[in-house]
C-alpha cells in the first residue's frame, strides 16, 4: 500500500514538473520574441533617422510621384529583404545598418502641419524596414522642407511618424 501511494505522489511530482517545464519554455519563447520586436524596431528607427537625415540636406532632391501606385505607402515594406529601386513603386531602398530605408517625393503643399500658413513645402515620405529575428518593423515619416532654415517656418521637420508593423 505504502509503494502504491509513493507511486502516486512521484506520478503528481513528474506531472508538476512537466508542466513548469513547458511553462518555463513558453516563457522562453517569448522574452526570445519580445527581443527580436524590440531590435527590429529600434533598428528601423535608426534607419528612419538616417533617411530623414538626407531628405534634411539642403542638396537633396528627389523626382515627385506621379501615379497613385508610386505615391502610395510602399507595399513592398512587408516583403522586403535587400536594397535596391522596386520594380512598381519605384522606391529605391538603400541599406542602413540593420535596416533599409526609402523616400518618396509626395509634392509640394502650402498646408502642411505645424508650419506657418502659406508656407510651401516639399513633403517626403521616408519608410524604413528592418528585420531581426522572426520580426519585421515598417516605420513611416512624413518630413516637410520648407526652404531655407534662417526664415521663418523654413527648414524640414518631421510632421507625421507612424509604425505600420
């Protein structure tokens, strides 16, 4: 009788330590997950700041769009794993770091945010992507060059930051 119940007991102790045993291993497998977000997405905001960096120069020029496909966000943002101009939406992606970046030329407004009214402005959208791990992070800006940066209301800026993945 004694044999059986010690039995028992062993049965319940393996039992418990199986499944802290996998509670542990899930654990695992999500600080590993968390990490990867992490990186990537710090990864894709270095490379944000690199592209927003050339659009600030006062050399930078950039042909606009000109259709709704070439003007849109870039779908390939999702797919992408190397540099290079694609193919439909025309975007040159350069490598930074981790990461890459690309810019388009969305065309001049005289409405744009946090500038003074009847500003003109050239806006760009900069998408950066970069993937660490099983993560991938799609990090958007819109910066708006307004000229030169001794006047008032001139210089760039960012005006929109957005995290589509």
């Amino acid at each position: 009788m004694t044999l059986l119940v010690s039995l028992v007991f062993l049965l319940l102790l393996t039992l418990i330590g199986i499944s802290s045993m996998q509670n542990a291993t899930l654990q695992e497998k999500m600080a590993g997950s968390l990490t990867w977000r992490n990186t990537s997405f710090q990864a894709a905001e270095a490379a944000l700041r690199l592209g927003e960096s050339a659009v600030q120069r006062a050399t930078y020029d950039l042909a606009m769009c000109t259709t709704h496909v070439t003007c849109a966000p870039p779908v390939e943002s999702a797919t992408l794993s190397a540099a290079g101009t694609n193919a439909v939406s025309g975007v040159n992606w350069i490598a930074a770091g981790e990461g890459f970046y690309g810019v388009q030329n969305l065309g001049a407004t005289v409405l744009a945010a946090n500038l003074p009214i009847g500003t003109s402005a050239t806006l760009y959208r900069v998408t950066a992507v970069a993937i660490s791990g099983h993560s991938r992070s799609i990090v958007e800006s819109i910066q708006a060059n307004a000229g030169n940066p001794s006047e008032a209301g001139g210089g760039s800026r960012r005006i929109m930051w957005r995290q589509i993945q």
